[in-house]
C-alpha cells in the first residue's frame, strides 16, 4: 500500500498563499473595502496556517520538536478562535 504525499512545493505554496491572503485582507480592510479586521483574519487563518507548517515539517525530518509545537500552537490558536466567536454571542 503507497502512501498519499503532498509535495514539499505544494505545501510551501499553501503557506506562502495564506501569507498572501492575509496582507491582502489587511489592505482591504485598511482601504475600507471588507469589515474583517486584520485581528480576526488572523485568529481565522493561523490554526490551518501552523497545521500545514506542522506537516512541512514533517517532510523535512530532523526537525520533528518544531513540528509537535506547531501542531500545539495550531490546537491553542483554534481554542482561542472558538473562544472569542463563542464570546461575542
């Protein structure tokens, strides 16, 4: 049975695009264009952001700590997200 992989490239282009996003989203808010603050954009993307950086990792092998405090860091990113959606009700 093979394994499914995504390559290195791949997953480098996924991280450089959601850096990307965000810039964008904070311009466009700063122009008036979108009500996203850049705050909220963050809290949004960050979780997935440290998740595909985690798997990066991963592919690279002699940094697995790196990796495990990225997958850490995504799990407290995304508590603190649900938490302020679940506070602003």
């Amino acid at each position: 049975m093979t394994g499914f992989s995504f390559g290195v490239g791949l997953l480098d282009f996924i991280l450089g695009f959601m850096v990307v996003e965000c810039v964008v989203l904070a311009l466009l808010f700063r122009a008036g264009h979108i009500a996203i603050s850049p705050l909220r954009c963050l809290r949004t993307i960050l979780p997935g952001f440290l998740l595909v950086l985690g798997f990066r990792l991963t592919h690279t092998g002699d940094i697995a700590w790196l990796a495990v405090l990225c997958l850490a860091g995504a799990g407290l990113a995304h508590g603190w997200d649900l938490s302020r959606q679940f506070r602003a009700r």
